[in-house]
C-alpha cells in the first residue's frame, strides 16, 4: 500500500497530511509514520475530508485521537489554498471541537493564519479534570512529592496550566509526563509551563498528550492566553513565545480566543507502507 503525503509545520509543530474520508492507518503505522528515524517523522496526522465544509481529523504521534489542534488549524489553510481548494481568505472548517472560522492574512513562502478558537471551557466536566468544584482554577494538585498550583481548561482537547520561572529540561521532562498522566485528568493532557515576562509577553513550553515536548501548541497558547488573563497576571493581548516561534493571542470579550501565528509548507511525497 502507498499513500501520498504532504508534510507543513507551524512553529515547528509539524504534521503529516493526508485526504480521503477515513485514515487507511492502523496506530502502529501511525507510530511509525511519526517516528523521527524510521518515518517521515511528525508530531501528528492530518486527515483531511471534504464535504459541504472541509473537515479536519488528528491523531498524535502514538496513535491517540487528539481532538484539536491549533497549529494543525493554520497548516489547514495553507494546504488548502496552496492546492486550489479555498476561494477567498477565508473559510469555515469542520473539526472533532465544532467549526472554527480561519482567515489568511498573509500569503508567501510562510504564511500568516488566524484562527478562532471558540470559548474556552472551564467546566470540569468538559475539561475533563475530577474536581466537584465551579472551576479549577490555581488549585493544589500533589504531583511527584511536589505541590503545584494549576488551572484545567478545554479548548477541544485538556490542558494543565503551571505558571513557574522554571522552564528547565529537568522540569518539562519530569512534571511533563507525571502532569499528562495525573489520575485526576481521566483523558490525560496538554501540561503548558508558562513564565509570564510582562503584562503582554509569556515564555512557554509544552508537554503534549500523546507527543510528549512539542515546539509550539496552538491551543496550548490559547490555556496560556486564558488562564494567564483570568488570573490577573496578563492583559487579554499577549505574545506567547514558545521554542517553535511567536504566537499572538488574543481573548475577546466573548472570551473567545484569536491565536494568529504562521504555517509553512514543508514538503510533499509518496510512501510505501
């Protein structure tokens, strides 16, 4: 079996791209696919299927459904237009968290994408975190003999939010993992470690479910952008600079959240499975 392919990234966050209407991959080629040495290497797969609106689908790089992807969003827009499907700058797209609207602002060798997120979901039921409370917000949570003070929220897929000056490779690499599989996320999750540096500017790192540390996390921006605001530490507008490159967040009034940030197509081929 060959499958034709097309890798793009956005802030380095990269994945493979395919279309059709259901993913010809079992989770062990998916693993593979992924794999930086045996495969194309990603961070995860894009299945795009068309219809009355484009739909996007995504599994992480261990074969886990990963709901939603902010990075994804924007290398969508770029497939998209650079193939001849998308008529305009703008256009409405189908994903597991309802329809995002997404509009090109600029177009080039890197592109310069927006995406609207939609309202984050605080609830602890949609997160989902286990916690009978309003909102989990800066609570306590014991993790590896150390207490930390975290807010859960959704943007479509879980997110574990620790506001610390300690971005070190130590800290992703043993909080990261104990945080993701924390008994109290059922679903598991994305853990942002976030270093505010002003009211407009916060220094971020990622730990992804199913990927383990990624470059950038689109929705990851988005928690940060979120809980960074709702805790006073930030205004709505904020830089989030993460080791894949600069997105700009925004948290409307509706608390609705922007992310604009680029996409870049890497490139294109066919692969025997």
């Amino acid at each position: 079996m060959e499958l034709n392919f097309t890798k793009l990234q956005g802030a380095l966050n990269d994945f493979i791209f395919l279309e059709g209407d259901k993913l010809p991959l079992a989770d062990e080629q998916i693993r593979r696919l992924c794999h930086r040495r045996k495969g194309i290497g990603a961070d995860g797969i894009v299945l795009l299927s068309p219809g009355e609106q484009w739909t996007m689908s995504i599994w992480n790089g261990d074969g886990s459904p990963a709901g939603m992807c902010g990075n994804a969003t924007r290398c969508t827009a770029l497939y998209l237009d650079r193939t001849g499907r998308l008529r305009g700058d703008r256009f409405e797209l189908n994903t597991a968290d309802g329809i995002k609207e997404v509009i090109i602002k600029e177009q080039g060798e890197v592109y310069r994408v927006q995406v609207d997120l939609g309202p984050v979901r605080w609830n602890p039921e949609e997160v989902p975190v286990l916690f009978t409370g309003h909102l989990f917000l800066e609570r306590e949570i014991e993790v590896n003999g150390t207490t930390l003070r975290v807010s859960a929220l959704s943007l479509g897929n879980p997110h574990c939010v620790w506001f610390t000056d300690d971005l070190s490779d130590d800290n992703i690499n043993t909080l990261g993992p104990a945080l993701e599989n924390h008994p109290l996320f059922p679903d598991r999750c994305n853990v942002e470690f976030a270093r505010v540096l002003s009211k407009s500017e916060v220094q971020v790192r990622v730990w992804e479910r199913g990927c383990g540390e990624t470059p950038a996390c689109g929705t990851g921006a988005a928690a940060v952008c979120a809980a960074a605001n709702e805790t006073g530490r930030t205004g709505r507008k904020i830089l989030c600079r993460m080791p894949g490159g600069t997105l700009e967040m925004e948290r409307i009034a509706s608390g609705r959240i922007l992310k604009t940030g680029p996409a870049e197509w890497s490139f294109a081929g066919r692969i025997a499975l």
